[in-house]
C-alpha cells in the first residue's frame, strides 16, 4: 500500500533539546502512517534496531505501534536528549526480557536497556566487542569477541558473559571458541556458534557447549567453519548456518539434535542450501541467503522454506508476488508470532536509509517503510 509519510520537525521541541546536548543537534522521531492496525492478539508493536554504518555512532531505534498503525523512526535520541552519543556504534542484536529492553552495541562495547514501553534509558552494562543476547531464568547472556575489532591470526578466544538483570551487572564469564555468534540454551546447556572471523582464513569450525549450572564449557562440536546463526526451533532442534569461506566453501545450514545415548545434542543433518539468517512460525522456517564470493565480487541472494519436522525444503521463494525484485540486500527476518506475516529487511547500499517490507503469510507484499541505516534486527514487544 502507498504510505503517506508524516515528518513531524517540532522546531520549538528543537531548540529546547539541543540546550541538553550543549549545541549537539538531537534528531527529532519521524512518523509514517503504515495503517496496519490491530487491537487483536497479544503483541503490541516491535522494535526495529538499525545497525549504521561502523565507525559513525549511527545505530538507531524504530518502533511499529499496532494500536496507531504508526511507524516510528530513532525514537532513542528524542526519548533521551541527555545521552551524548545517543544509541551508539553498530546495533548487533535486540531482544525484550520482562520489562526491558536490551540493545547490544558492538562497537561501543555495550549493551544499552531501556524500558520496553517507553524506549527511556536505564543503564548500559559494558561488553567489550559484543555480538548477541540471549535470556535463561532470570539472567542475561552475551556473546563476545573479547578483543578489540580488528583482523588479526592471532585474535583471542571470545566469551559469554552472564549478566543479573536485575542490578544490571556481569555475574560471571566463560571462555569459549574464536569470535562467537549467537547462542541458544536447551534443557540447561547452552550453545554458542564460533566463527573465527577475525582469522579468516583460519576459520573456527565448532558449536561450544556451555553447562549452565557451572557456567563451563564442557565440550566443542565440529559443525562447519565461520558459523554464525544458531536459532532453536519449537521442537527444541538447533539450527546453525556456516557462511562458509566466501571462495571454494560455501554457506551451508545445519541441524543439531538430541539422539538416543546423548544428553546433549549432535550434528545430524547437514542441508545443501545457503542461508544467512532465519524465522521460524508453525512448523516453517523462512530464511534467506546473501552469499558473498570473493571470486565474482558479487552476492547470491536466494529465499526459501524448510519444513523443520522432515527437514525439507518446500519452497524456493516465500515472496510469491515477485516483490523480492525490490529487495537490494536482504539483511534481517522475523515473523510476528501470532499474524504470521513476514517481515525482511534491505540494507541496500549500507550508507543509506533501508526499507523494511511486510509480507502476508502467503508471500505477497502488504507494505514497506523507510528505515534507518542497515536495518537489521527485530524484537516484539507483547500488550
């Protein structure tokens, strides 16, 4: 649908929020009138966090109200004029837990929480070079480089960190593979995807396994090498995707579960498609694939569906409608839990504004939004 855009610039609102930042310009919040409304259902809106481009302090946050139909666009620096560098350097994931918000901010080695319904700043825990958060009984887990961002043969071995949502403080620490990714907890072991990025072409290839009760890694399984996304789905199964070395390896996805005569899980499917991030609704998994080769100095971009009981892949494209023909980049997918509308982002040209678009269940385009820089990740927040 066509989108009547609404740039609210309170010049009056300006001058005083400026006097707050000592001549520093705070951004208003820009609105567009999306029109999808609904009352219905437990959901309430989602947060959008736009990653910006390294090195600029541009990470923003977005905020879709299903009860207005409103997008919001950097809603953070007029919610907190008193924060100077706003958000920060890169926003590398996002996710809700109880009352608050969670954004983990790579570069400026941070994890900035907020309050989940207003977007007002309730403190920082400092991470150095974190990547991604996950929640498990009452805590808060992080995944990190460790060292500073830079490639390097010699880059340290990365960590979780453990982190007390209520005093907001780093509880405990385990050391785990090269540059871990993301990370998932099943029946009380935790599994952190490594990626060896920073030693490339020395790739970490292993999945560690973290017992929660003493927070050590007890084991490192062989997956695939520079893994990255590590997502569980509703039937407690793991998927893992390798990026591959961008040369003669390619991405590739795969599957770990629990067999008879293991207590933790094991490697038990690989899937021969590319897959560079996932959604999941039903018994469906939607993802995508931007597969760089350094050889063509080019991407592959590919869609698709895999049922997660067979394992199988039953489509080659959720977007039926041929608007994928709009995507530039694909770089973030998500699913509302409850509509089954899916939703993917394009970083485009990854200096300028991205879109992000909204697909019905059947894959055709419902209505797409202009976004901040490098849209990236998404979280929903429940009524």
């Amino acid at each position: 649908m066509t989108i009547r855009k609404l740039f609210l610039y309170f010049l009056p609102l300006l001058s005083v929020a400026t006097s707050c930042r000592e001549d520093e310009l705070v951004v208003p919040t820009e609105y567009d009138i999306i029109g999808d409304e609904s009352r219905e259902g437990s959901v309430r809106g989602f947060y959008l966090v736009n990653e910006g481009n390294m090195g600029s302090n541009k990470c923003t946050l977005d905020f879709y109200d299903y009860h207005t139909g409103l997008y919001s666009r950097n809603i953070y620096a007029e919610k907190n004029p008193s924060v100077i560098k706003e958000l920060g350097d890169v926003g590398n994931d996002i996710g809700i837990y109880g009352s608050k918000l969670y954004v983990v901010v790579n570069c400026s080695h941070k994890v900035e929480v907020l309050e989940a319904r207003t977007g007002l700043r309730l403190g920082q825990i400092d991470i150095p070079n974190c990547r991604y958060i996950r929640f498990h009984r009452g805590k808060a887990y992080v995944s990190s480089y460790v060292g500073p961002v830079l490639i390097d043969p010699n880059a340290p071995k990365g960590a979780v960190y453990e982190v007390d949502t209520l005093a907001l403080a780093v509880t405990r620490k385990v050391s785990v593979g090269y540059q871990p990714e993301e990370m998932e907890v099943v029946d009380d072991y935790m599994y952190v995807a490594n990626s060896g990025g920073y030693r490339a072409p020395d790739y970490d290839n292993t999945v560690s396994v973290i017992q929660m009760v003493d927070f050590k890694q007890v084991q490192q399984i062989p997956v695939g090498i520079n893994l990255h996304r590590l997502k569980k789905d509703k039937y407690n199964k793991l998927w893992v995707t390798s990026r591959g070395d961008y040369q003669g390896v390619p991405s590739r996805l795969f599957v770990m579960q629990k067999k008879a005569g293991y207590n933790r899980m094991i490697v038990t499917d690989t899937i021969p498609v590319a897959c560079s991030n996932m959604a999941f609704f039903g018994d469906k998994m939607y993802y995508y694939a931007t597969e760089w080769n350094n050889y063509s100095a080019s991407n592959s971009i590919s869609y698709g569906v895999i049922d997660i009981r067979t394992k199988e892949v039953i489509s080659n494209n959720f977007i039926t409608d041929g608007t994928e023909k709009e995507i530039t980049i694909p770089y973030g997918i998500a699913v509302h839990p409850e509509t089954g509308d899916i939703f993917v982002t394009d970083a485009k040209n990854y200096v300028s504004s991205g879109t992000l678009y909204c697909f019905t269940p059947d894959g055709r385009k419902k209505w797409s939004v202009r976004t901040g820089d490098i849209p990236a990740h998404i979280t929903f927040l429940q009524k």
